[in-house]
C-alpha cells in the first residue's frame, strides 16, 4: 500500500510539475511545458521538495526508484534523474522560499492597507520568482525527457495523461463508465 501511495503521490507531483510532454514525429521535436506555478501554493510545493529524496531507506521504495522501473530507466538514466531532481531541488527551494516570505509579506501590506506602489511591488516581486521557477522546472523537463528513449517518452506521455484525468474519474464510476 505504502508503494502505491508513493507512486500516486510521484504522478500527481509529475503532473503538477509537467503540463505534459507532447511529441509531434520524432523524440527531437518534443516539447515539454512547465505548469504555471503561480496557481499552485508554495508552501505546497516547498514541503514536497523538501521531503521527497531521490533515495529512501532500505524499508521503502522512494519516487525515483518508482520512477526509474516503471519508465524501465536504465542505470545511467536512474543517475543522470537522480542529479536532474537534485539541480532542480537546488535552484527551486530558494526561489520558492523567497516567493513565500514574500506572500507573507503582502499579506501583511494588505491587512494593514499599505501604500499601492509597495504592494504592487511585492506582487511584480513574487511573479517574478514564479516566472523563474517555472523555468527552471522546464529546464529540468527538458533535460529529463531528453534522455529517454521514444518507449520511456511514451509511458511518461502517459503518466501525464492520466494525472489530467484523474480528478475527474470519479465522475465516471457512478455511472458505471468504467
């Protein structure tokens, strides 16, 4: 059960981290779209960066070992993913930490109905460190989905169309569509 539960909670982090990987003819043409993280909560994320590790203890499976035998990654694949998450865990954490102090902060201009120009400011402060998160979790897609082979893009293709239409499953079991 523990590994199913980490495997639901990896597809939903790969969907809340990748739109979706869509290919048009060959594996060169892919192209792969960052989410748009100002929908998302930060402390959310912050929490799932922190606490996901590339490597568990000996009792669990962690994500990346999931990962790596569902996509059949090899073992130079699994190494290069494992460096990928810990780049973009390197360049996010700050980012996304920045972007929280300064969500507080605005919570606190607004509550005490600071000067516009300051709020404002805030707000051009955060979309920024968004903007740049997002880039830099496109870089990672990019770089991930790079070293797979045309069967690996297509399972992660998947994974990523399946996340879509996971929340709207439970639609479809009342009335016996599946």
């Amino acid at each position: 059960m523990k590994k199913t539960a980490i495997a639901f909670a990896l597809l939903a982090t790969l969907h809340v981290c990748s739109a979706g990987a869509q290919t048009s003819g060959s594996k060169s043409q892919t192209i792969t779209s960052a989410p748009d993280l100002s929908k998302l909560s930060i402390e959310k994320i912050l929490q799932q960066l922190q606490t996901t590790k590339p490597q568990s203890s000996s009792d669990e499976t962690s994500p990346l070992e999931v990962v790596a035998a569902f996509l059949q990654l090899t073992p130079g694949q699994t190494g290069e993913l494992g460096q990928l998450l810990q780049a973009r865990q390197a360049k996010l954490v700050p980012l996304l930490q920045a972007a929280q102090t300064l969500t507080q902060q605005l919570g606190v201009l607004l509550n005490s109905g600071a000067n516009p120009v300051q709020v404002g400011a805030v707000v051009i402060q955060i979309h920024t460190l968004q903007m740049q998160a997002t880039q830099a979790q496109q870089a990672f897609l990019t770089q991930f989905t790079a070293i797979l082979d045309s069967g690996q893009l297509q399972k992660l293709q998947a994974v990523q169309v399946a996340a879509q239409l996971q929340p709207i499953l439970p639609a479809f079991q009342p009335i016996f569509l599946f």
